[in-house]
C-alpha cells in the first residue's frame, strides 16, 4: 500500500508556485546589485590607491619625515606636525561642542520650535560647502578680527565644518540607548547628570568617538578652508595662536604637483600618500575605539549569548 502511494505521488505533476519563483528573481535581482555597488566602490578605491602609491614610488624618499620643506625641495617634516596640531586642536574643539549639543538635543531638550530649528541648522551646517566656510573664516577672522592667516582661524573654522557630524552621530548613539537604562537609574534613586554620566554616555561611547574620529579624518582632507585661513609655512607650527601660519599635508598636495622640480612634485605624490595612509588609520581607530568600547554598547548586551554552566551531578 505504501509503495502505490509512493507511485501516485511521484506520477502527480505539482506545480510550480509562480510568487516563490517571482521571489527568488526578485531576490537575485537585488543581490546582483548590491555586489556590482560593492565592486564598484572596491574597484574605485583600489584605482585611487594605486594611481597615488605609483606616483609616490619613483621620488619617495625616507627623508620627507626629517626635514622641512623649501622653496626647490626638501621633506615634509613641518606639514606632517602642523596636520596633527589641527587635528588635535579640531578633535578638542569640534568634540566637546559636538558631543555636548548632541547630548542637549538627545537628553535635555524637549520637543519644541526651538529644538526643531536648532536640529535644522545643524543639518543646514553640515550642507554647507567647505569654501564657503573659508571664505567666511577668512573675512571674520583673518580680515575682520586681524588674526592674519593663523592656527586659531583655521581651528575654528575646521570645527565649525565637523561639528555638525560629531553632533549627529552623538545623537544617534544616545536615542539607541534602551529607555529600560534610564528608568533603571532612576528607579535607583540616580541623580539625571549621573545616570548621564555614568550609564547612558557609556553605552553610546562606540557611536560618539566613532563621530569623532570621522570628524577628524573629514578634517584632515579640507584644502580650501585652510588656503583661506592657515595659508602655509615652510617653518614648523609655533606656539602662537594669530600672526602665524601654518603648514599642512593638503597644501603640499594641492600645490607643489604644478611646480617645475622634480623634487617639488615629488612631495606632492608623497604627502598624498601620507594623507590616504593617514584617512586609513583613523579608520582603522574608529574601528578599534568601537571593538574596545563594544561591553558598553546595548546591542552587546541584548544580543550577546550568555554562557551557562551546569555543575556535574545536578
């Protein structure tokens, strides 16, 4: 009997269903796509990186890290440091009022006109096109104020340029925060700034220096605020905040390519080596900062497995 059945079975013709095959159509549609995008962008990232390191290797030479540059030659010395006293000073700046208007617009603002015309602005700030920030600095600042080309006009102005991005992603981190943290704290009898302090910005901490560390690798490739504001210098960076300018990669790269020497040339291939491998390693950081800082996060503690022992003879 259940060989007959068997047979009928196998001499029955069951249709193909036309919605699953429409489905897998669908979906293999979609996941062609989504590979030729991923191809696309590996494709133009490996073509950027090797059109610069073939430029650089003819004229690369070690010395660019232990001399200055000059008028016919030189290294890279000053603008290698000049490129991390504006980073710093922008990861100082743009930080705290990032991180803070990000924690007034997460935490202590209630909805509001006000709130919403403050989170317009900032999305309006971050639209804004870098030159039109140099071109500001430089009137307010260079002209305006007489600071001449200067640390502090092109510290502020970089910060003001990436604030906008450490404020979102601040934020963002914040709002993913699970509401059951903040009604726990309080349950406990925790004072708002410490349950801040001590629960909630720690849970946010992967999102918030993953903002920073964007912020500052935006930073590094400006040129066009800088030529407005820090203009450039063969010396190193001093200790002066106004009268002085400064030396950075992006000038040597935007500039020193259409020099008539060699050497001069070679230098813009080098910096613009320098600043790519500089892009890689703040994110590389921001990757490290997030594996780092990963305990804190929640979606660590929602969807981490938990280990269970069982004592033998239980």
């Amino acid at each position: 009997m259940a060989g007959a059945t068997s047979a009928l079975a196998d001499q029955v013709n069951v249709p193909a269903d036309p919605i699953a095959w429409s489905r897998r159509a669908r979906s293999a549609i979609w996941w062609s796509l989504c590979g030729t995008g991923l191809a696309l962008v590996v494709a133009i990232v490996v073509w950027v990186l090797e059109g610069v390191v073939q430029s650089a290797i003819p004229g690369w030479s070690w010395s660019i890290f232990t001399q200055a540059t000059t008028g016919v030659g030189g290294g890279l010395a000053n603008t290698i440091v000049g490129t991390f006293v504006l980073m710093l000073g922008v990861g100082i700046l743009a930080g705290l009022v990032g991180i803070g208007t990000g924690l007034f617009l997460s935490e202590m603002a209630r909805p509001s006109p006000l709130t919403a015309v403050l989170r317009s602005a900032s999305e309006v700030l971050s639209g804004v096109p870098s030159i039109v920030f140099g071109y500001t600095g430089y009137v307010a600042l260079v002209v305006g104020l007489h600071w001449g080309f200067s640390l502090l006009a092109a510290l502020i102005v970089l910060s003001l340029l990436v604030v906008p991005y450490v404020a979102k992603s601040t934020e963002i981190a914040l709002n993913q925060v699970p509401l059951a943290y903040r009604e726990g704290g309080e349950a406990l009898g925790m004072a708002k700034t410490y349950l801040l302090r001590k629960i909630v910005m720690r849970s946010a901490v992967p999102g918030m220096a993953t903002g920073v560390i964007v912020a500052l690798a935006i930073s590094v490739g400006e040129t066009a605020p800088m030529l407005y504001t820090a203009g450039f210098s063969n010396s190193y960076p001093s200790s002066a905040l106004v009268h002085a300018p400064v030396p950075y990669l992006t000038y040597a790269t935007w500039t020193f390519w259409n020099e008539p020497t060699q050497a001069v040339r070679n230098l813009a291939f080098d910096s613009s080596v320098l600043l790519v491998a500089l892009v890689l390693l703040l994110v590389l950081a921001a990757r490290l900062v997030v594996r780092l800082t990963q305990r804190y996060a929640p979606e660590r503690s929602r969807g981490a497995p938990r280990t269970v022992r069982v004592r033998r003879g239980a």
